[in-house]
C-alpha cells in the first residue's frame, strides 16, 4: 500500500502542479510554477 505522501503528490502530478523524475527507487518532484502560479490567480479571482 502506498504511503499518504506518495498518493497525495501522484494527485499533484496527474494535475500538472508538480512533475517528477525517477532514478532508481527514488522519485524527485519539482514543483510546476506555471501551473501554480495560474492557480493562484484563479482562487484568487473565484474568491472576490
């Protein structure tokens, strides 16, 4: 069964929010600035 953390970031990739790359049985996620930046801004929106 895979750990909380693992499952949440799948979720964050599979969103495009955060990309990642495996070595080994290591795997490094990256945040995607672009697609949080543009997050950001509509939350920001939707909230006024």
């Amino acid at each position: 069964m895979p750990n909380n953390t693992s499952v949440h970031l799948s979720v964050l990739r599979n969103a495009g929010l955060v990309s990642s790359t495996k070595e080994g049985r290591s795997v490094t996620y990256r945040a995607e600035r672009g697609a949080l930046r543009n997050l950001a801004t509509f939350l920001s929106e939707a909230a006024k």
